[in-house]
C-alpha cells in the first residue's frame, strides 16, 4: 500500500453498548420529512415523498462531547431522530431483506442551521453548510439489536421542557423502506448511519441550552451547547 503523503484523519467512533469496541463511522445519510406533522411545519405537503441529504462522517459528536454553538447561524436547530447503523454491506434489497443489515439502533440529534437551509431552499442550493458542520450529528452510544423494529416514543427536552413527542409509528417511510430505497442510491456498507428524520416541535437552541432526547427501547441522550 502506498504511504499516506499527510497524516490520514482519524476514523469517526461511536461507542456500541456494554462494548470495549466502538463502531467506525463511514457515512451519514439523513432523510428529510419523513414525519407529515414535521413536513407541514417545515412548509411542505405530501405532494413530495421523503428524500435523503447527507453529512459528513466526522460531523459525529459521541456521548460527551458537547457541540460549540455553530459560526454563521443565528437560528440554531434541534431534530431529534432514531438512528439507524448498518452492519452488512449490501445494495438494491427490498423492504423485506433490508432489517437483515442493521447492526444496532442509537438516539441522534440533526443540529440544523435553520437560517442558512431557509436561504439555501430559497435560492435552490444544497444543504451542506445547514446540515453537515462540525459536531451537528450529537449521537448516543449504539444498541446492537435484532428483531422487531423500535416502535416507541421519540422525545426531546431542552433545559426540562419538553419540545418533541412523538411516536416512531408515525414516520412516512418505515426503517425497512428507508434503508431499501438508501440501498437503490447508494451501496451501503458497515458503518453507515442513517438518521431517519424528526417528528415535529424543532425549534432553536442557544449557549448553555441542556438538550435531552430518549428513543424509548433504545436509548438516551444529552449534551449541552457550549
Ligand atoms: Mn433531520
């Protein structure tokens, strides 16, 4: 193998439940609106099925690590999200096979630039500055599972008051369509992590705001913006 001209970057972690080992962080996919209460805040309708975006694998900030409040923005966003981390490689499954890839579920938050997406929608341009900034993906430790789906509540808290509630039965594309129509576009591969969107109740984050968030059967998290 060829020496590395600079010092490659560290591979992005997330520490797996109970475990020494921890699991190496190759690619975050996100989907956008997948629950209609959300949409409908967000502006939209359902003329527009869900859809993906991405952020880069190092934007992960594992359990205690608590995320700077961004440069750039002054509408800082929370999205809490059940996570979805894949463990087998593999592209093109139907909704059927696709529960067979999944390594584990964790609790994520998207931190979004609210103000810079609304400029980007405005203008048709990409998301990247919004979503996929240092530390915008806080997760929780991940929880190795098989069998049936998480179907829960999805909560989120900011300083004891509860901004989100909702319950994972509600999202538009299920876990298994989500990975399935992932797997048509990309060929997914062990250490993939998809965030499958957030229920209603975003809403702004400022310095010193104590972020709570529980997917119920999978986990927990918090951090504070500092
Ligand atoms: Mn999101």
């Amino acid at each position: 193998m060829a020496e590395f001209a600079i010092a490659p970057a560290p591979v992005p972690t997330v520490p797996v439940e109970g475990e020494a080992a921890v699991f190496p962080v190759r690619r975050i996919l996100c989907v956008g609106q997948n629950y209609a209460a959300h949409r409908a805040e967000m502006g939209g309708d359902d003329r527009n099925p869900p859809f993906f975006f991405s952020k880069p694998a190092d934007a992960v900030a594992p359990p205690g690590r608590d995320p700077a409040y961004p440069s750039a923005t002054a509408n800082l966003h929370h999205e809490i999200e059940l996570v979805v981390a894949i463990g087998k490689a593999a592209r093109n499954v139907s909704p059927d096979a696709a529960l067979d890839l999944i390594f584990g579920y964790a609790v994520g938050v998207d931190l979004t630039r609210r103000d810079l997406q609304a400029a980007a929608k405005g203008k048709g341009q990409p998301w990247d500055s919004a979503k996929g900034f240092d530390d915008s993906a806080p997760i929780s430790a991940i929880r190795r599972w098989s069998g049936a789906v998480p179907a829960g509540r999805i909560r989120l808290s900011v300083n004891g008051q509860v901004r989100q509630d909702a319950s994972l039965t509600d999202m538009i594309w299920n876990v298994a369509e989500i990975v399935s129509e992932a797997s048509r576009l990309w060929a997914l591969a062990p250490g993939d992590l998809i965030f499958t969107g957030t229920p209603e109740g975003v809403g702004p984050l400022v310095r010193g705001d104590r972020v709570e968030g529980e997917v119920e059967g999978v986990g927990q998290l918090s951090f504070t913006v500092t």
